[in-house]
C-alpha cells in the first residue's frame, strides 16, 4: 500500500459500519433541520416585512460552509489536533473574553461577537475545546501511568507556585500549569456570566464525564455530584428568573398567562401534533404563539407536524447517534481517541436528549438546542466539526493501530527468519 493510500481517509477498510451508521444520523437530522428552518420562519419573516426564505438561505449558507469545514477538519492529523488542546482552550478563553468586552447582545443576553459580519457564539465553541483539552490531559496522565485524579490535582498548582524557592515559577510555567487544569473551569465561568447557564453546566459536564471513564475514583465521582447539585441550587437561587423556570416545570399551566406561558405553548404544540402530525406546512404554532420556535423549540414545530412518529424517530435518530459513536469509541487502542470520541458522541446526544426534554416540559427552560435542527450558525457549526473530529479520530486511529499490527508481524516474521 502507498504512503498516500495509508494516509486517505476515503479507505472504506478504515470506517467501521457503526461510523457509517453515525453520520447517516447525522446527515437525516441536518436534512430535517433545514426543513424545518424553512417551514418554522417563513411566516416570521413576511410577518417582519422580510422575503420568506431569509432565515432558510442563511442556514443553507451555514450549512454549505460548515460542512467545507468539516471536510478540512476530518484531514487534519490527528495529532495536531491533540498537540494544540491547550492552544485551542486558549483561543477559546480570547473569544469568551471578547464577548465580555465587544459583545452582541440580544434577548437579554450577551453571547455572541461580529466576526467579518458573522455573529460567533464562542461558547459553542468551548464545548468542543474543553473535550479537545480533557481527553489530551486524561491520556498523558495514564500514558505515564498516574492516578486520575481531580482533587489533588486541582489544587497541586496552588501549593507548586507558593513554594517561591522553586527555579521553575516563570511566567511560562504557570501558564503551564494553570491554562490546561482550569482553563475550562475559567470558560464556564465567563459563559454563566453572559448569562447562560446550561451551557455553562454543558462546558463542565463532558469533561468531568470522560475523568469518570478514565477512572476517577468513586469518592470523587460522589464529591463532584455533590458539589455539582450544591452549585446548581445556589445558582438557582441567586437569580429569580432561574427559580421561577424551575417552579414553572412541576406545573406550567398554573403561569400559562406568564413565566409559564413558553412551555404552555410547547406543550401545546406538541400535543396537538396527535399520531401522526398535522402534516407540513399546516402546525400553527409557527404563527408566532411560540417563542423561539425555529431555535430552542425546534422540535415543537416538527412535532406538531409530524405527529408522535416523528417525534419519536428523531428521538430515534439521536440514540443511533450515540450508540454508534459508543461502538467506535470501543473500537479504538489509543486512549485520547477513544475518549475524544466518547466525548463529542455524549456531547452532541445528551444536548438532543435535553433539548427534547425541555420542549415536552420534562426539563427546565435553558438555551441547550437541538443539535443540527436548531436555527444557528455557531451550534450546527460546531456540530459538524464534532462529527468530522470523531471521523477524522477514528479513522487515523483504526489505520494507525493497523499499520502497527503490521509492523509488529513483520518483525516477528523477520525475527524469526
């Protein structure tokens, strides 16, 4: 085999069947998203004295860049991409700073900066970085066979830079230490600041999952619950916007005429959607009686369209999604790319599940949405690139782990003769 065929990701020897069945999900559920883009903003848009299709192009135009995008990123080596994890959490914390001081603000919030007259939202972007970052840092760790640990570790750089006798405490050192242990730490923050609190909770959330599959102790799993629940309580408490979105989910019809009324109104939606929907074209809710209804309430829309069959096939979608990102994950000797891909795989259907949640009142109201079928050029961005980094992983893993196989046989062959 040529060294450029050993290097092509189009080597089909290389892309298991569970891979080929994830991004056939993947491509249904961007189908389905431009759809519905076009069919929950029509209305919106002649409502606002624009032309019908305003929000459909820009999503097409996303979608076709993105995916350029993606295309470049599954040909990136894999070790590239790992080598730059804490450069790329640094670039992050840049863009989350930016926000902070030249952001756009919009419904309340401050989430988004004009990039070349592009709005990006970077806290979509954290997402994938912190995942890019922790599975880098896990797999150093048990390369050179260290306990996994958060607590110790957490607070190691602390007492490192007090003791000043230490030659070692320059500028670059710290850097060093502190940027990959609380960089994502340091994005959730300036995320919940925006505000916004899922994805904030998001931000953490994966990279605390993959230090589980890498083996944290069990102590500390039950620690990081505990001090997670207590977080989630406080922060809710501090804001009453937040606690009235929690009071709002044990019984939504109680504030129909208030704080209630966005969940009301997706219930609603999504109840009178019956069987089998009441066909494309036809749901009312897209006449403005649900807010946010081609972003976070997406699925609202399409459920009353398409009915509980088409309903539940997305929900269907998102499962094959995951459990075929599982088996390639499973598939792969080298512990960063298995854990890469575990964590883009739990990153794209945990927020599906969320989003799902939310819509049908299960879950508390939180700017989480529904991957690849929300409208928003950041998130289906993102999304793209997670799926081309668990293409692009797998693929250059599966080779690389062959090529080796091989190389060993050879030897043994040679040592034999």
């Amino acid at each position: 085999m040529s060294s450029r065929s050993e290097t092509s990701l189009k080597d089909t020897k290389y892309v298991p069947e569970c891979l080929k069945w994830m991004l056939i999900a993947a491509a249904i559920l961007i189908a389905i998203g431009a759809m519905n883009v076009y069919n929950a903003t029509y209305y919106m848009n002649m409502a606002a004295g624009d032309g019908p299709y305003t929000h459909f192009l820009k999503h097409v135009g996303v979608l076709v860049l993105s995916l350029a995008i993606g295309g470049l990123v599954a040909w990136l080596p894999k070790g590239f991409i790992r080598g730059g994890a804490v450069m790329w959490v640094g670039f992050t914390l840049v863009l989350l700073l930016l926000v902070v001081v030249a952001g756009h603000r919009a419904n309340g919030a401050t989430r988004w900066i004009m990039l070349a007259g592009f709005s990006l939202q970077p806290s979509e972007v954290a997402k994938v970085t912190g995942l890019i970052w922790a599975a880098s840092f896990l797999a150093k760790r048990i390369r050179k066979g260290e306990k996994i640990t958060l607590v110790k570790r957490f607070f190691r750089p602390v007492f490192h830079f007090a003791d000043r006798k230490k030659k070692e405490n320059t500028f670059r050192s710290m850097i060093g230490y502190f940027l990959p242990l609380y960089g994502p730490l340091v994005m959730a923050i300036l995320v919940l600041k925006q505000p916004d609190m899922g994805t904030a909770g998001m931000i953490l959330l994966f990279p605390l999952l993959l230090y589980v599959l890498a083996g944290l102790p069990i102590f500390e799993i039950f620690l990081g619950v505990g001090v997670a629940v207590f977080t989630f309580v406080l922060l809710v408490i501090a804001e009453p916007y937040r606690m009235d979105r929690v009071v709002v989910l044990w019984d939504p019809f109680s504030y129909a005429a208030n704080r209630g009324y966005q969940t009301v109104q997706s219930l609603i939606a999504v109840g009178s959607g019956g069987l089998f929907g009441q066909s494309v074209g036809e749901g009312m809710s897209k006449f403005l009686y649900l807010p946010e209804q081609y972003t976070d309430f997406a699925y609202a829309v399409f459920s009353q369209e398409f009915g509980f069959i088409g309903s539940v096939f997305v929900l269907i979608l998102y499962l094959i999604f995951l459990l075929a990102g599982f088996a390639a994950a499973r598939k792969l000797k080298e512990t960063y790319a298995a854990l890469l891909v575990y964590g883009l795989t739990m990153l794209i259907s945990v927020q599906g599940i969320v989003n799902i949640a939310m819509v049908i009142g299960c879950f508390p109201v939180t700017g989480i949405p529904l991957p690849f079928i929300s409208y928003g050029g950041s998130s289906l961005l993102m999304n793209i690139i997670s799926v081309a980094l668990i293409y692009g992983t797998t693929v250059q893993s599966l080779r690389e782990t062959d090529l080796e196989e091989r190389k060993r046989r050879i030897a043994q062959m040679e040592g034999r003769g």
